[in-house]
C-alpha cells in the first residue's frame, strides 16, 4: 500500500509514521530524507538540491518533485511507500497528483490526524530540550526543584526552543489550518481520506490508524 501521513505540528505524526512502515513494511519517504539522499547522491538532481540549500532558499515545487518522482521509482518503493511531510499546500497536493499519474502510481489512503490547537500548543509549549544531549521532555516531567536538569544526561541544561514558544505554536499552526489542512481535502478528493483522531496514548492512536487501514 502506499500511503501519506498528514498532522499538525506536534500531533505526533512521526511516532505514528514509524510504527505504519513498521506494521506494513513499507519504505518510509520524508521530503528531509530525501533531500539529504540527494545532496549525497552527488546526482545532478543532487547538485540542484545542494546549490539551492547552500544559498538559503527554499527547495521550489518543481525540484521537490523532481525528487519524490526518482524516490518513487527506486527499487525499495515498489511494495509500498509511507510520504511523509508533503505536501504542504494545495498547489503541491496537485501537483503530487499529476505526478502519480505520470508515473503510474496511486494512493491506497491518506491519514490526517486530528488534534485540537489548544491540546497541540498545550504540548508543544510545555517542551524543553537539552542542548548537551538533545533529549526532549516536558516541563510537568521535570523535577520542580531542579526544572533546568536534564533527566537523560543530568546537565543543567533544559531550554525552550524558539518554535516551541507559545506565540510561534500558534502561528505554526495558523500556516498548518490555511494551507496544508486543504491539501489534506484536495487529496481526499481523489483518494480514501482518512481523519483519524489524535488525541490519547500512542498506542491507542496507534490502534485506531490500523482499524481504518484494515
């Protein structure tokens, strides 16, 4: 089966992702695993990708498909793909379509998971990193005496990233409702759309994407 994940920031997306292509052995597709891929492939799709990164700019639409038609013809994706992180906009929901078509491909569902902005801003505004060892955990997880301590490493070292900040959730996931939300109903206009509920344990989440996918 080949699939696209599709969620808000913070919606825990990529726990769901990896425990899909575990379930259904299919290959796991992100558009930075794919960038990254291509940059090393030393390709000339590769030094396309590595010229427009090294100047700042955004990979356009065209190069990015460009890149997900050569993943998909890759070998490993022919028993099935998991997309993951595109698209973004209903033009590259489009364009993803026509894409397919081109190279003779469908899709077998799309999972949109479903978690309200104050439960996601809830989540994401409450997380600290550790800049010594990267481990993420909460603040309710922290010992109140010591919150900076890492429980990983033990460093005093736990911050609030930039796009963890309250103001940037929200505007976060402003972008997400104006612009990849539709892409979600553009592609369920042409595929099994799929909203899946995301709030509750991983595993029951979990539970709920395989129930819909059998």
């Amino acid at each position: 089966m080949n699939m696209i994940i599709m969620g808000p920031p913070g919606c825990g997306k990529g726990t769901q992702a990896n425990g899909i292509v575990q379930n259904l052995g299919v290959v796991h597709i992100s558009t930075g695993d794919m960038l990254r891929a291509a940059v090393k492939s030393g390709s000339e799709l590769g030094q396309r990708v590595e010229a427009v990164m090294a100047a700042g700019e955004l990979v356009s639409d065209d190069l990015m498909m460009d890149i997900i038609k050569e993943r998909l013809r890759q070998r490993d994706a022919n028993d099935g793909w998991l997309l993951d992180g595109f698209p973004r906009t209903v033009e590259q929901a489009e364009g993803l379509m026509a894409l397919l078509d081109e190279i003779d491909q469908s899709v077998g569902a799309v999972v949109s998971l479903e978690v309200p902005n104050e439960e996601i801003v809830q989540r994401l505004s409450g997380r600290l990193t550790c800049r010594e060892c990267g481990f993420v955990t909460s603040r309710q997880s922290v010992g109140a005496d010591d919150p900076n301590r890492c429980p990983q490493c033990g460093a005093e070292a736990l911050y609030q990233r930039d796009d963890d900040r309250e103001e940037t959730v929200r505007n976060r996931l402003e972008v997400y409702q104006t612009k990849t939300y539709p892409a979600a109903a553009t592609l369920g206009d042409r595929y099994r759309l799929e909203r899946i509920d995301g709030v509750g344990e991983p595993a029951e989440i979990a539970q709920r994407i395989r129930g819909v996918l059998e």
